[in-house]
C-alpha cells in the first residue's frame, strides 16, 4: 500500500502535521482490528475504546519513527508499535487479580509436574488431580485464567500475516531469541509439542490461529459449547508455555 510516507518530516509544520493525521486515518482500521483481537481475550470490564485510543498513540509513535528507506511497510512496522503499546498499558494497569495469575501460573507447573510423572502430555483430570482439586473446579479455573493476557512477547510480523501462536505462550523477553537461527530451532520445538497435544487442543490451536476463525466459529465447527472451546484454547497455551519455558531455556543460547 502506497503510503506517501517516503515525503513525510514530522517537523511540525503544517503540511507534516496534516500528512500526519491522514496516516493515522488511513491506518486506523489497523488499529480497531489489532485492539479488538486482543479485546477478546480480556474481561468484559476493559474498554475497547481504551485499547483503541493507546493503539493510537502506539500508531503515531510508528508514524513518527518510520524510515521507508529500510524497506518495510508502514502497517508492518506499525503493527508492533500498536500491539505494544496496548499490551503496555495493559500491564501498567495490571488489571488481572493476583489470585488469577497464580493460578495460571499453578497449572502451568501441575501440567509440568503430571508430564513427568507419566511420561507424556497429561489429560485434564491428571492435571486437575496434580492440583488436588476436582475437574469441575479445574475447568472453573480455566474460564478464570483465559481472561489473563498471554501475549507478552511480540515477533516482527512475517509473510504470514495471521496470528502467530508464537505471540501467545513467552513469559519474558529476556527467555526468546533474536537471531533467526533461534527463531528456526524456537518454531521446530513447537510443532513437536503441538504434535504431541490431545487432539481437541491441537485442533483449537490451528482454527484459532492459523485459520483465524473466532472461538464462536470453533464451537460451532467443533459441535461444542463456547466456554469449552475456551477452556481448550487456554489449557493448550499454559501446556505450551510450560513445555517451552522449560525445553527453550535448557537449549545452549547463541552467542551474539
């Protein structure tokens, strides 16, 4: 897309500050689309029209900072600018209970401990018995954690314009990689686990972010109720995170 970008100076001078505005109007449906995205995983009390206005900031932070001459799409480029920039005010708000990040964070490692103990990826009521509760409260524990925001890590976006699953399962910058070499070893490591998922999780995870359908069009694809489709998409990410968290860090890292 043709941005007239390669022209713009933000001098503050009049002509900058109108080429300025028109960028963000024409990037604005970038924005709504990015924030209600990730709107959808967050509780109900979350203004989307409050993600949408720090989106924008994060829009004319990239607008403002944007060099067309390195060879790369303003909405490319914006994109990570927009995503971060909600994600960060999400964090300063810190708005999930703690009591819910240490759940999330507790069947994290009950997936863990139950995958040593039996050789292989636990189903849901060994991992609800490495909790010592029942699979009713388990699965009450996953409709609370769903609501726990799990992109913390962003990768410049790629050919495939969809929703890496990659963005979803880091616990810290400081864990990931920044070498494309990394990134190759980081994506073999996760199709193997995805491979060894239950299949009703594997099957979530691929229409949910490779064929980008909504949880709702999942549930009714899958003949399920809405919430259990909920339920599978989270446990897969905590199975995810937990399995990579531990594999990544024990691989030698690359020097720089």
């Amino acid at each position: 897309m043709a941005t007239g970008l390669q022209h713009y100076r933000p001098s503050g001078v009049e002509d900058s500050t109108s080429e300025r505005e028109a960028l963000v109007l024409e990037h604005l449906p970038q924005v709504c689309l990015i924030a209600r995205r990730i709107h959808d995983r967050l509780p109900d009390y979350i203004s989307l029209d409050d993600l949408i206005s720090t989106g924008v900031i994060g829009l004319m932070a990239a607008i403002d900072n944007y060099d067309a001459s390195l060879g790369v799409q303003l909405n490319t480029y914006a994109e990570r600018r927009i995503r971060g920039a909600i994600i960060d005010s999400l964090r300063d708000a810190d708005w999930a209970p703690r009591e819910t990040r240490r759940r999330s964070k507790a069947i994290e490692a009950a997936i863990h401990r139950a995958k040593q103990r039996f050789g292989r990826e636990p189903a849901e009521e060994e991992i609800a018995a490495e909790l010592n509760i029942g699979i009713a409260e388990y699965q009450k524990w996953l409709a609370e954690v769903q609501s726990v925001e799990l992109e913390r890590l962003e990768f410049e976006p790629g050919e495939n314009p969809g929703r890496n699953l990659l963005h979803f399962i880091s616990s810290g910058e400081d864990a990931w990689p920044s070498t494309v070499v990394e990134r190759s070893e980081l994506v073999r490591i996760l199709a193997l686990a995805i491979e060894r998922m239950p299949k009703s999780e594997r099957t979530v995870l691929s229409m949910y972010y490779y064929e980008e359908l909504n949880l709702r069009e999942i549930a009714e694809v899958m003949k399920m109720h809405l919430s259990r489709i909920a339920q599978l998409r989270t446990q897969a990410i905590l199975r995810l995170r937990s399995h990579m968290e531990r594999v990544w860090l024990s691989q030698p890292r690359r020097k720089a």
